[in-house]
C-alpha cells in the first residue's frame, strides 16, 4: 500500500492564504461544533485522546471519519489536509483518528499538524 499523507491546519493561522496543498481538502468549520468548551480539553490539542474522543462523538465526525477512509480505499489520495479554525481540536482530532484507521487497514501514515502548537484561536475570531 502507499502512503497517505494527512494534514491538519488553522485556517485562521493561514491570513487569508491558501490551505495546505492537498488531493483532498476538508474544511470542518461549518460540519463540526467546535469542541474546545468541552470541560478539561481547552488546554490539549487532537493528539490528546481525551480530546479525540470529544471531536469523535460529535454529531457528523464519525460519518466523516468513515467518508475520509472509502476516499483513501477508492481513490488512491497521496495527500488529505483537514482544516478547522486554529487547527488544534478537530482537525487534529480528525487527523490521528484518520490516521490510527488507515493503519490498522494497512497503509503507511504520515502526519503534520502546521498549527497544533500554537495558541488557542478565540471563536469570536472564528468567521
């Protein structure tokens, strides 16, 4: 099997450029509520599983999840970048969750999280 390369990144972070270069771009702005008020994840990012399992159990992520990995079976991607805000919760969440399925079905994962580590993008900022 090859290898699947997943992204996750700020939109915020971008200011106003271009997402990641990609085969497939998600933006889960709009698809996911954002999580980062769940009790005691504000601080973590989506490598935490605390936090992943908050993003998982969002109405919306599990048929994504599930949509992310038929595309990788039937089209072969190279490449799939997922975008939120900041790029701390979901996308990252979205991203390791992805990731850990991929897996477990065989394929060579690589990840990079560009704005995992940095701060917490306020939501009034968010659109």
């Amino acid at each position: 099997m090859h290898t699947v390369r997943l992204i996750s990144f700020g939109y915020l972070h971008l200011h106003g450029g271009p997402p990641p270069q990609a085969d497939r771009i998600e933006d889960v702005r709009d698809r996911l509520r954002d999580p980062a008020a769940a009790a005691g994840i504000l601080d973590l990012d989506g490598r935490d599983p605390r936090v992943q399992e908050v993003v998982a159990n969002t109405r919306g992520a599990r048929d994504l999840l599930d949509n992310l990995i038929d595309y990788v079976e039937r089209c072969g991607p190279r490449s799939i970048a997922i975008g939120c805000a900041g790029g701390k919760h979901r996308a990252g969440s979205l991203v390791e969750l992805s990731a850990r399925e991929l897996r477990r079905l065989g394929y060579h994962v690589e990840i990079e999280h560009q704005h995992i580590h940095l701060p917490r993008v306020l939501k009034a900022a968010e659109r």
